[in-house]
C-alpha cells in the first residue's frame, strides 16, 4: 500500500495522492494562498499590465502618426516631457497591476476553497467535488472521456484547471485556481491510468 505523499509534485503542492487496490486517489483540499502562489499571481499580473502599457504606449503613437501631429524635436528630448511622460504611464502600469491582482486575489481566494476527490480507475474517474464552482458527483466512464487537459486561461482572469472532454461535446471543468504544474501532473497521470487496460491496471509510476 502507498500512502498519501508530495514528493514527484512541484513545489507549493498540497495535492495528495494514494495508489490502492488498483485505483489512484488523488486529494485536493482547500487551501489558503501562501506567499508561493501569491507571488506567482504577483508576476503574472505584472507581465500583464506591463503588456497593457506598453500596448497603450504604442498606440498613443500610432495615432499621433496617423493624424500628423507635430512633434517639434526639442520638445520630445525635453528631459521634462520625458520624464512627465514616464511618470505618466508608470501610474497606468500601477493603477493596472494593481486593479489586475486585486481581481485575480480575489478570483483566487475563493477557488481555492473548492475541495475535490478524484479516484481514477482504468475503466472510470469518480469525482466528489464541493466548491464555489458547484458541488459535483459523478462516476465517468472511460468511453465517455475524448481526453483529459490542463487550461491555462492566462487572459482571462488567470483561471488555470483541469478540463475533462467528453465525446458527447460536454466538459467537466474542476480544481479552479491550482498551479499549473500540479494541473498538468495530474491530467498527465490520469491520461496514463485511462488509456490502460482494465483487465490489469498498474500505477502509473507516481
């Protein structure tokens, strides 16, 4: 018997898994965000407004080109509008970053108290799920499953989780907020378990 560990996940990992009698259990329980996932969210959100900015930047001069603004050249290498103008767009990467992270806290604050049990079996994945998203139970069977992937919606409010396709058209989306690392191991570990036969399931070497 296996017991429920953290080693092979990556680091700031709470997931917990246990291989018994042919099955893979795998734990996720709320959780808080610790100062690994925050600064994650930190950098992120920062990359983001910085590409807001600069984005902005670059079409204040397109437009200035456009309609033939003159620009006389002393006062573009004024130190003075230079330094206005850096002043001026760092507020905005500021005031962009700031409004970016308190929505992703936020967003992320309340998915992380999602609290999912998946166990895997080479015939079926059995998910007990309770969370902000909705409370979830259901037992899928392995021709149900098109495929089992990772979602990193970097653009979209950051919601990074485990996406399960049906062939039916559906998906069954879990596990909201939870690095990507521990979303890309476990949609990689139950792909493994799936796809084998269920006359002789083994581990999948987690």
């Amino acid at each position: 018997m296996h017991t429920l560990t953290y080693d092979n996940l990556p680091p700031g990992s709470t997931i917990l898994r246990e291989w018994k009698d042919g099955a893979l259990t795998i734990i996720a329980a709320a959780r808080e965000i610790d100062p690994f996932v925050r600064s994650r969210v930190l950098k992120r959100t920062a990359i983001y407004a910085a590409w807001t900015t600069a984005i902005t930047f670059g079409a204040l001069l397109v437009c200035a080109v456009a309609i033939n603004i003159p620009l006389p050249p002393t006062l573009l290498l004024s130190p003075v509008v230079f330094s206005l103008t850096m002043l001026c767009f760092g507020a905005l990467f500021l005031l962009l970053w700031n409004d970016r992270w308190r929505r992703a806290h936020d967003r992320l604050e309340r998915d992380l108290k999602e609290q999912t049990i998946i166990v895997a079996r080479p015939n079926e994945l059995r998910i007990e799920s309770d969370g902000p998203h909705g409370d979830l139970s259901c037992v899928i069977h392995r021709d149900e499953i098109l495929d089992i992937s990772a979602y990193n919606e970097f653009a979209q409010e950051l919601q990074d989780r485990l996406v399960i396709h049906l062939k039916a058209g559906g998906k069954i989306q879990l596990l909201f907020g939870r690095l990507p690392a521990e979303l890309d191991w476990i949609a990689r570990t139950l792909r493994q378990i799936i796809d084998q036969s269920p006359e002789s399931p083994r581990s999948p070497g987690i």
